[in-house]
C-alpha cells in the first residue's frame, strides 16, 4: 500500500513582518500597512514554526497543488509588497491637444484628452498612492493587486476605440512595471 504524501510549503517571514491567523484568514502586518488574505480552501491547514509559515495540504489532487502554489504566492507578494512596496510608472502621451491630468479624491481626472468636453475619470482603489509629475503618472502601493489594478484603471480610462492605433497614439500608458522575483 501506498504512503500517501503531504502537500507541503515553507514560506519564510522576514523580521519586521508579523504573520497572524484567524481561522481562514491570514493577517500581514508591516510597519506602515496591514494586508489580510482570505485562504478559500477549507483543507488548507495553517501554522507558524520559527519565523516560518507552513501552508499545507493532506491530499494531493492536481487541484490542491494548484491552489497550494497560487496561495503561497498570493502571500509571498503580500510580504514583498510590506517590505519594499510596489511601484508602476505611466507615461502621458498627447499629440495634438493637450492633456491635463489631476487627482481629485479617490479619482485621476483627465481632461481635454482628443479634445473632450466631457473630462474621463479613471478611480483608485484604497492605500494606493498616485502622483503627477510632469508627462508621468507614479502609483505607488503595498498590495500587488490594488496597485496593478489602478495602474490599469488609469491606462483603460484612455483607451481609444473606432481609430487607427498607429495613427491615434495618445493615451496614457504603463512603461514601468515592479519586477518579478
């Protein structure tokens, strides 16, 4: 008879970084931010040893070693987020009319963009940070995803329909993305 094998994966906790759980949910704290992250899975088991954390699965099916990897890299990229932060660089490009960009709130005004009355507004989502200098859009975040999110959110708002790309070239646009470790 078989021995059966446990899914098994060692996340380590940098110091700085405190690690609760609470049930199914998985609590990072930093010096500045606090992230959780909900772990879907009821046969996930959690566990702190030694500044580590354990996720782990008692079967394996293809769709625990899935779920096991996409978990351990949902919480690798919320400790990599605590500690360095992400950053996204847009580039504002404009032809013949020029674009003026502001934030307003929680939404990034853009007005006169192919000579628009109507000024579109793209939104961003909560503890992200977004700056204008310049011809540049800096977002700035400690999540992964609310970050690319809004990055993208403001690269949507200007997307161009019904005109040739390579004749229509203005928008805004991502030219710096975090790099993948």
């Amino acid at each position: 008879m078989k021995k059966k094998k446990i899914l098994r994966k060692e996340i380590e906790i940098p110091s700085g970084i405190e690690v609760k759980i609470n049930g199914e949910v998985i609590t990072l704290k930093g010096e500045k931010e606090e992230l959780s992250r909900e772990i879907l899975s009821k046969d996930m088991g959690l566990e702190i040893k030694d500044s580590k954390l354990i996720l782990s699965f008692k079967k394996t099916t293809r769709n625990q070693k899935r779920l096991l990897s996409t978990f351990t890299k949902h919480i690798k990229n919320s400790i990599r987020g605590l500690a360095h932060g992400f950053n996204y660089k847009l580039k504002i490009c404009s032809g013949h009319f020029p674009m003026s960009v502001n934030v307003e709130g929680n939404k990034l005004k853009i007005k006169n963009f192919l000579g628009e009355k109507i000024p579109r507004e793209a939104s961003i989502l909560d503890n992200v940070k977004v700056q204008v200098k310049g011809n540049e859009i800096l977002v700035d975040g400690y999540d992964l995803e609310k970050t690319g999110q809004t990055a993208s959110n403001i690269e949507q708002s200007t997307r161009i329909t019904n005109r040739d790309r390579r004749v229509f070239q203005d928008g805004i646009y991502i030219v710096k993305k975090p790099e993948r470790v």
